[in-house]
C-alpha cells in the first residue's frame, strides 16, 4: 500500500445525535468510542441535515468540528462520515445531502481531493480514491468504479450551503481550482463562505483552532467556536463574524516560529472577497475574486442582484487591503 502523506485508518461511516460541547480529552474520548461502536447513533441519510462533516481517515478535528456546529446550530442532527475507504454508495449519499454547514477533510493532490492511496491493495484492501470538482459536476474514482454527479441533480451540497471549512491543504492555493470550488460550491441565490488554505496545512491545525487541545498557551484563549458562541449569544451571527472568529483563533495561537501557520489562512466570503492575515491583522487579499468570473451566466446575475440587496450587510471590519499578493511556494505542495 503507497500513501500521499501521512493518513490513519478508520473504519467508520456514521450519522450521529451529538451531545453538547466540551473540551475535555475524556469526552473526546467518549464521543469518539460511541462513533465507533455505532449502535442507537447510526441512521440512514436524510437530505434535511443541517451539517455534514466528512473526513478520510481518523482525524479528531471532524467530531470537534461536528460536535461545535451541532451546539451553535442547535442540531444535534450532524452528519459524520469518517472513513478512510468509503464505499461508493457512502460517497454519492455525501454529495446528496444539502446542508447549510460542511466540512470536507482530505488531501488535495493537484485537482485530485483524495484519499491519499496512490494503489490498490487487495491483500489490505486499500483502494484509492480521487474526487475531482468540476464547475457543473463531480467525478467520483474509486478503485475501478466510477461516478459522474451532476450539480443539480445527483450532486446537491450546493443547495442550501452558507459555509464550507476544508480540512486539507491547498484548497485555495492554486487560482483556477479555487474558482473550480467556488462555482460548483455555488447556487443561484449566493455562493457560501468558503475556508480554506493556502498551502500546506495538518488537521492539528484546525484541531486546535476549534479548541481540540484547550484554551491553555500556546492555544487561544477563546477558540473558533468559543467566539462564535460569545457572538451569537447577543445577536444572531452573521458572516463577519464567523469569518472574524475562525481567523482571531488563528491569530491568538502561538505556532512557533517554524510553523508560520498564519500566512496560509486563506478565507473568501460570498461577496468573492479573499480575507487573509498579515502582520497580525485580518486584511483583504488582492486576488481578484470578487470578479464573479467563475460563475455560470445565471449564477453570476443572481450573485449580483444580492450583492446589490445586501450592500449593507456585515463584512469584515478591516482599514486596509493587502498590499502585495501572498507568496506561495513553486509548484503544487502534497499534504
């Protein structure tokens, strides 16, 4: 068996009732026993989920994440799919849901959002999967099967979807996939925030930006959902400020002075603005993408027509743009 970077095995692919939030190792342990075992927890898939957090692999940021959402949302109705070799079944079922909240966590390797396995293995029954995103459609490789979902109709994530957190690298590093993402992602009423990154990123990043590993230094004090928490108990939240609360848990974690973590947040709002951090600040980048060039015809006059309803609405509250573009290292980084 050959691996893209470094990835666990799970072999788990459940839905769960999520109790309330905590912090503490002994209920990640918990949650975590309860998702392995299945049992009471595991139902069938329902298109009415709020948020659906999928992951390859055994990585703790996807239950925190689930768990987060599922407290700030008021649902306990999260879906969560963790498995390293998802059946093909599993993964068209994914791609059907319409939640308002997503998280995908994975590898991106060129266009390829994958699994990591590079070979099929019968002897450990590893099989590669690779899932390429197309501005109307989505090819599914697994193994020797292989499904076309067109946006629409088999492929419906769009649908409903305010805000889209990836758990893996690169997602906004190279500039034609990230118009790619941000038009299949992208509906005829407006098009979700969009968290990603840009460049090479580990899950115990976004772990501890949700709070995985406390609130102890070198950690924020107040991690992402902490803030959101904060946020919503005075007003209903707004994009502002989970765009403001998800790049602050960044900002207050110290990464140490070889992981210069920051540089790498990248944020786009539904405006097609790119949110980013310099010298401690949350600035606005100057890759173009509020251009709208990536969208369909009728995409692009809806988007627009909402922009212009909705001039007044909450963004974030920055005085100065970035004055160079970010730079990114040559060539295309593995995770």
């Amino acid at each position: 068996m050959r691996l893209m970077g470094c990835c666990c095995i799970s072999l788990v692919a459940v839905s769960l009732f999520l109790p309330g939030r905590g912090h503490g190792q002994e209920v990640r342990q918990a949650e975590r026993q309860v998702i392995r075992e299945g049992s009471d927890h595991t139902k069938k898939f329902s298109n009415q989920t709020r948020a659906v957090a999928f992951a390859f692999g055994d990585r703790e940021d996807v239950l925190v994440w689930a768990e987060g959402v599922a407290s700030i949302t008021g649902s306990k109705d999260v879906l969560v799919i963790q498995n390293q070799f998802p059946t093909m079944e599993e993964l068209v079922e994914l791609f059907n849901q319409e939640p308002e909240w997503l998280f995908l966590g994975g590898h991106f390797n060129g266009w390829m959002f994958t699994n990591g396995i590079i070979e099929y293995d019968a002897e450990v029954e590893s099989v590669p999967i690779q899932i390429y995103f197309y501005r109307e459609s989505v090819v599914i490789n697994r193994g020797k099967e292989r499904r076309v979902l067109t946006k629409g109709k088999d492929f419906r994530l769009h649908e409903n979807l305010k805000y889209i957190f990836w758990g893996g690298c690169s997602a906004h590093h190279r500039d034609d996939r990230t118009r790619t993402i941000l038009s299949v992602f992208s509906n005829t009423e407006s098009r979700p925030v969009s968290f990603g990154w840009d460049g090479v990123m580990g899950y115990e990043i976004t772990h501890a930006m949700m709070g995985g590993y406390g609130n102890e230094p070198p950690f924020a004090s107040e991690d992402f959902f902490d803030r959101l928490e904060a946020a919503q108990s005075k007003s209903p939240l707004t994009d502002r400020q989970v765009i403001e609360s998800w790049m602050r848990s960044s900002i207050d974690t110290y990464w140490g002075e070889a992981y210069p973590i920051n540089d790498r947040v990248s944020v786009i709002d539904s405006y097609g603005d790119e949110w980013v951090i310099e010298r401690g600040e949350i600035v606005k980048s100057v890759r173009p993408w509020s251009d709208l060039s990536f969208a369909g015809d009728n995409e692009r006059e809806a988007i627009r027509k909402r922009q212009r309803e909705q001039m007044d609405s909450p963004t974030p509250d920055v005085s100065k743009e970035a004055s160079t573009e970010k730079s990114r290292p040559e060539g295309e980084s593995s995770p």
